[in-house]
C-alpha cells in the first residue's frame, strides 16, 4: 500500500482470487474514516470485490504475475475507487443495465448464474467510468462522499 499527499491511497495485488478481501478491508478503514454509514461501506465493499475479481479473471486472466491496481482518491465531492488490470478492457455501454433475475436464478447452467458482477457494481456507484490506460484497462467508480446531494 502506498500513500501521497494528495489524498490517495494506492493498493497492488496480484491477481488471485481471495486477494480481493483485502481490497475489502482497505476500504472498509477509508469508508469508516470518511463517515460513510455501515450499510454504505458494505455496498462500497461489494462493488470493489466484484471489480477486483472481474480484474483478476477478464483482465488478467488469473495471471498471478499480473497485478491489479487500486486507487482510492478522495475528492471534494466523492471518493473515486479505480481499479486497473493488464486487460484489453471493454464497452461499459454494452453491458445490460437490466437482468432478468428470475431467468438467471431459475437457470441450470452454470453459465447462467454467473455475469451478475458489473450490474452489481452499476447499482451501487453514484458514477461510472471505464478507459483504456498505457497499462491496460481502468474502472473507475464514484461513490458520493456523505452529505453530498443523491442524484447521480
């Protein structure tokens, strides 16, 4: 973990599944110290895993030689989560912003069940973005710091 002056906080883990629960735990400190509600830091703890994990499989390919990047920047409106993997990316404009939950939860197949991770993540950020960086792919969540307004 690395930390600059300027109110960021940096985390490299490399990508493995289970490395993403101290991604969790990172941000579980800097969602208490920046007084976010417990059910609030909980929703912010989930789409960080979820994008941890889509780094480590989509954009690293479980590589354990690759590494993913998290930056928690905390600005005067929201606290910006970006999390960076060695992957070529994707169309955040192509993902469903709907699921039909009740076909996916009655399905057989494995296949079926699984794809729930960026609608998860879309649900709880107040904003959204993804680019392509010299190093790969970057998601970039926006989680409105408390007492700033609700809309999006």
């Amino acid at each position: 973990m690395q930390v600059d002056k300027e109110n960021t906080i940096e985390l490299i883990l490399p990508s493995t599944l289970g490395n993403e629960k101290a991604a969790m735990d990172l941000v579980e400190s800097v969602t208490k110290n920046l007084s976010f509600s417990e059910d609030r830091q909980e929703e912010i703890k989930t789409a960080v895993a979820e994008a941890c994990i889509n780094a480590f499989e989509h954009g690293n390919s479980f590589n354990h030689s690759e590494n993913v990047l998290i930056v928690f920047k905390e600005t005067n409106r929201f606290l910006e989560i970006d999390i960076e993997d060695s992957g070529g990316g994707f169309n955040l404009l192509k993902h469903p912003e709907k699921l039909d939950v009740k076909k996916k939860l009655s399905s057989k197949s494995k296949e079926d069940l699984r794809g729930w991770g960026l609608y998860i993540i879309k649900k709880i950020v107040d904003k959204l973005e993804a680019e392509q960086t010299n190093n790969g792919y970057m998601l970039k969540m926006f989680f409105k710091l408390p007492g700033e307004k609700v809309g999006k």
